[in-house]
C-alpha cells in the first residue's frame, strides 16, 4: 500500500499506562525491534534507549512481528491476573 516506506515493529510490550505515569522513573524492560531495514532498526533501538530502564533489541526480521505481537496478548492476562504492568527482558545479549 505504501511502496517505499519503511516499517518497524517495535514497543508491542510496554504498558502505556506505565510510559505515561509521571511517577514512574524507570522501565525495566526491553523493546523488541524488528525490520529488515538495517538503519530504520538501529534508530528505534535508539529511541527505546532513550527511555530510562529500557533498551531496544534487535528480534529478527518483520515478517516476525505477528509473533512478537501475540505475545502481548499474553502479558494483558498476566496483568489482569496479577494487577501488574509486567513487561520483556532478554537475558544474555
């Protein structure tokens, strides 16, 4: 639909309540990006590291993005459960 554009997948896993809480200093989480446009992904990596606690990592290309995306669908009910804003971290990278 749109030939030309760039797409990046990215910041399916934050709570937006949390990004928007002001008495929140810090995210410890970890935004997954995907694309396959190397520079479009190192500049939203960039952006997620702009926000204190979180770093952006690299999660493959964007055909991947439906998978990174039903998790998120995991994280709500595990909110819900546990009245959390529970979030990502990758271990070991």
């Amino acid at each position: 639909m749109l030939p030309g554009s760039t797409v990046v997948a990215a910041f399916h896993h934050l709570s937006a309540v949390t990004l928007l809480d002001p008495e929140v200093a810090s995210i410890d989480a970890d935004v997954l990006v995907l694309g396959d446009d190397r520079k479009a992904t190192d500049l939203v990596q960039a952006l997620a590291g702009r926000i204190p606690g979180c770093r952006g990592v690299y999660a493959g290309r964007l055909r991947n993005a439906g998978q990174v995306e039903a998790l998120t669908a995991n994280l709500i009910a595990m909110n819900k459960r546990y009245k959390a804003h529970a979030s990502v971290r990758i271990t070991d990278v």
